[in-house]
C-alpha cells in the first residue's frame, strides 16, 4: 500500500523522537492565517552562521491565535510582495554590520519570487543562541537571488513539525532544520495542503 505522507510512516530519514504526528490535512487550530508583515532584520545569524536564512517578522503584528503557539517548528505557505519606496534604508546592527533595505525591489516574477511558496516557520526564543525573547522566522524554501528586507510577507501555518529544543552544536541544530524542510515539503506537496496556496 502507498501511504507516504503520515510522520509514522515516512522515510528513515525523516524519523525522529521529537517529531508530532502530523494529519493528512491540516486540524484545527490550523490553518492560521496572517495579514500583511514587515520582514524585518534580526542578529543576520541565519545566513552567516547556518547557511538557512530566516525572515523575520515583528510578533506584534500577528494575531493572537499565532502569538499563542508554543514554541515549536511549523510549516505551511507564504506570500511575499515588494512595497513601494524611494530610497534604500541602512541599518546598522549592534556588532556594526550594516543591513540594506531593498523593500524587495529585486524580488523577481520570472524566478518565482513572488508565487505562493512552501515555507518553515521558528517559533522560538533560539536557546542554542542563548535568547530570552520570542521570535518568528520563515525560511521560505526557495533560491531568491537577493535578500528582501522591508518587503511583506503573508503567509499560513498548516501544521506543527516539533517542539523547538536546544542544541550544543550549530551541526545539530542544522541537522535538524533540514530534516524540518523535508518534512514540510512532503506534506506540503500533497493535494489537502496545496488547496490552502488560495489563501494567500
Ligand atoms: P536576519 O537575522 O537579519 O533575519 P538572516 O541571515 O536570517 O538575517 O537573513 C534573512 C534575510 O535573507 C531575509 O530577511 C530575506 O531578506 C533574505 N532571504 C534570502 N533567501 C531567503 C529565504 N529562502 N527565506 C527567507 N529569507 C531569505
Ligand atoms: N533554534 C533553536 O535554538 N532551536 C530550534 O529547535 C530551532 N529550530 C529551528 C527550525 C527552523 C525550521 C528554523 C528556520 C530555525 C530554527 N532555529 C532553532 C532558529 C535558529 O536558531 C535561527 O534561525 C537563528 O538563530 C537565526 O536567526
Ligand atoms: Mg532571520
């Protein structure tokens, strides 16, 4: 019998202690749905130290029903647009690397950029960084060719892969994310999941 796409019954690979069944099609209180956000910078670790660029969103603009997920990963669709906006904006971190915002004017049709795109989510106060505040990243599985910091992002959460947990090695924690990504991309290729693209 065929029966890929249950997290009891998936590749060796994908098996893991931490991983949450996840259902054939998304379970109350999924889907959730967000409006329009700011990606905004964050410490710039996600791409400099993991190679998993994350864009992160301000927690304020979320609805509460996001705000009270528990810390964990999650996956589900995201929607990116450019805004309109004169000048570039430079921003200097804390340790004096400088962030540009683009406001995505670089985003491009003809790559995809701007389609309805698969996407993990971090819900988490990253304990292997030794954060106490909470945080939300997307890693949008897609190859953009230049960042898009001060664009929008819409997206949906579809489901919840694993707790977050903390790591005592970078290689572990990326171990983990790819085995994530995965795990997204197998349900998210599924028809019941791929009918909640129209949401965004
Ligand atoms: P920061 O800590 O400032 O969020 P990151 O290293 O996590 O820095 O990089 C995030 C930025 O990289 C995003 O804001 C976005 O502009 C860009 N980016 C490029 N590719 C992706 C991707 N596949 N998913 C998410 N963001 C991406
Ligand atoms: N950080 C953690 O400390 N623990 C985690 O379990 C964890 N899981 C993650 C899962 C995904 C899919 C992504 C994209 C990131 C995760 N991170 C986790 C966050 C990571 O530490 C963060 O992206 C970096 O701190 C860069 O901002
Ligand atoms: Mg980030």
């Amino acid at each position: 019998m065929i029966h890929r796409n249950t997290n009891t019954d998936m590749a060796d690979s994908f098996k893991r202690d931490v991983n949450l069944p996840i259902p054939e099609e998304p379970r109350p209180p999924f889907p959730l749905v967000t409006n329009y956000c700011d990606i905004v910078s964050g410490f710039g670790r996600g791409s400099a130290e993991l190679g998993i660029p994350t864009a992160n969103v301000p927690i304020e603009q979320l609805p509460k029903s996001i705000n009270d997920l528990d810390l964990g990963v999650y996956f589900g669709f995201a929607h990116i647009k450019a805004i309109d906006h004169g000048e570039p904006l430079v921003e200097t971190r804390q340790d004096g690397r400088t962030v540009v915002y683009n406001y995505g004017q670089y985003l491009s049709e003809a790559n995809s950029d701007l389609d309805v795109l698969p996407m993990v989510l971090s819900v988490g106060k990253n304990p292997f960084y030794g954060n106490d505040f909470k945080t939300m990243e997307l890693h949008v599985l897609h190859d953009f060719k230049n960042d898009f910091y001060g664009a929008k992002v819409k997206f949906n959460i579809l489901g919840h892969i694993r707790p977050e947990l903390n790591y005592t090695t970078k290689e572990a924690l990326i171990n983990d994310i790819n085995i994530d990504i995965k795990i997204a991309q197998n349900f998210l290729s599924t028809p019941p999941y791929q009918s909640f693209k129209r949401q965004l």
